[in-house]
C-alpha cells in the first residue's frame, strides 16, 4: 500500500496537481482546483476531477503523464491514430468476443492517451446500454447521461462531461437501457452519432459496445463507425469465440486485436 501511496502522490505531482503531505492516503486527499478548458465553441468549461485512487482500483492508467504503465496504450493509440488518419476516419468502436476481457478499460485508457496527443482530442461514448461501466470506472457522479438523450430530454452536447484533463470528453450511460438492440438500430441513434461527429475534426470518438458474440448490438451500430478494435482477455475467451467474432466482424473495417490481462511474465519477456 506505501509502495501505492507513493506512486500516485508522484504521478499527481508530476501532472500539476496539488501537492500531498507525508500522512496522506488515497481517500483523504484534497481535490485539486477544478480547471479550465476550451469547449469546441469557444466557451470555457470546468473539468470534473477524477480521483487517482478509484481509477488506480480499476486499472485506468491513463490520466497523468507519469504513470509508467500508459507505455502501452501510448503505442496502441500511435498505431490507432495512423491506421485512422491514412483514411480520415473520426470514430472507433471496442468490442471483445465475450465479457470480462476488459474492454471498457481499453476503451478508457485509450481515449486518455488520444487526449495527451498534443494534436487530438478524444471523446468516449458509453453505447454498451445494457451494461454500462464507463460512468462507475471513472468514478463521475449521478447526472445527466445518454440516458437522457435518447429519452429526448437533452441534446446531446449537454449532456457531455470534460473530466482530468483537458481534451477528454465522456458522454456516459449511468442506467441500463431496455430494449437496447431496438435503440441502438433507431434514427435517433444515427442522429445522435452524426451529432457528434460534427464537432472539432481533431476530436476522435471513442465509442465502447458490448461483446459481439453476446448480442445484435455491436452488428447494429457498426455501420454508422469508421473502424473497429476487438480486445481479446488472456484467458477469457475460447478459440471459438474468437474465431466466431472475427466472421461477425468480416465486413467491417477491423484495425487490429489487443491482447489483453496478458499475465506479467509475458510482459517482462518482451522489448521493454
């Protein structure tokens, strides 16, 4: 836990933030003053602070530019960014053949190192609507959502959160939605993606799905993004269930797989 305490208060340190006594623990910390940040219009807007320790207990090693373990998701958006750029894509699903491979961490850690990018923004998009995870991952607070948009209760710029830093943006689902493969296949959702799409075009939306071998839903909205990343958990998913993702995926324009919860030994046994 010492060994924790001290590579958090060095990360934060390293970032800007506000300084931590010797005495300090995760929960007792004070939040650093909230920032400012350059919306696409012009206006400025606050950024909702997250806490290190909540994102430290669900692997988000993407905020501050200290933490040794962004090498990764660095090279990933590299490789991301180029393969997007040759064919001025804006739009990125993530999906995994099955559940527990960890693909809202990807997605989270992804559109926080396309953040860093001193030349992108990034803006991630919870559509995984019958078990969102981006809202409790990042720790944001009860408020309006995607939710809203699709009930038709908000426009959807209201409804985006600028959190940790600037250039991350987060349209978050707080509440499971029923029905979610009829949603997602409505014209309001295509309405909502052509929305986004219309803002800055240095921003890259990041958008998280479910499974594809679980449900119809990644197959519905696919046609309306650019691209495709499949994460695939050590361990979590069969040969099988690859292979049937790949046939789903076919017809779709995949970028790559990553190979994640690769255990730390494999790790260890690679260039860095």
């Amino acid at each position: 836990m010492e060994r924790l305490k001290l590579a958090i208060e060095r990360a934060r340190a390293e970032a800007g933030a506000v300084q931590v006594s010797p005495h300090w623990t995760p929960r007792e910390a004070e939040l650093p003053p909230l920032p400012l940040e350059t919306a696409n219009d012009g206006a400025l807007v606050e950024l909702l602070p997250l806490d290190p320790y909540h994102l430290e207990q669900h692997r988000i090693v993407g905020l501050h530019q200290g933490n040794p373990m962004r090498q990764s998701f660095d090279l990933l958006r590299t490789q991301v960014l180029q393969r997007m750029q040759e064919h001025g894509w804006r739009t990125i699903a993530i999906t995994s053949p099955s559940m527990q491979s960890g693909k809202t961490v990807v997605s989270i850690n992804l559109a926080l190192s396309i953040a860093h990018h001193p030349s992108k923004s990034a803006l991630l998009v919870d559509f995984d609507l019958r078990r969102p995870r981006v809202a409790s991952y990042l720790g944001l607070p009860a408020g309006n959502s995607l939710n809203e948009v699709l009930a038709g209760d908000m426009d959807v710029n209201s409804a985006i959160i600028h959190a940790g830093i600037p250039g991350f943006q987060v349209l978050p689902t707080q509440r499971r939605v029923e029905g979610a493969g009829d949603v997602l296949a409505s014209d309001r959702v295509s309405r909502i993606i052509g929305g986004l799409r219309s803002g800055s075009p240095d921003r890259v939306i990041v958008i998280d799905l479910p499974p594809v071998n679980a449900v119809d839903d990644v197959l519905t909205i696919l046609p309306r993004v650019d691209c495709v990343l499949i994460v695939v958990g050590s361990g979590s998913s069969t040969r099988q269930e690859i292979e049937e993702a790949k046939r789903h995926l076919a017809r779709f324009n995949v970028i790559g797989v990553v190979a994640n919860m690769v255990p730390k030994s494999k790790v260890h046994e690679s260039y860095y």
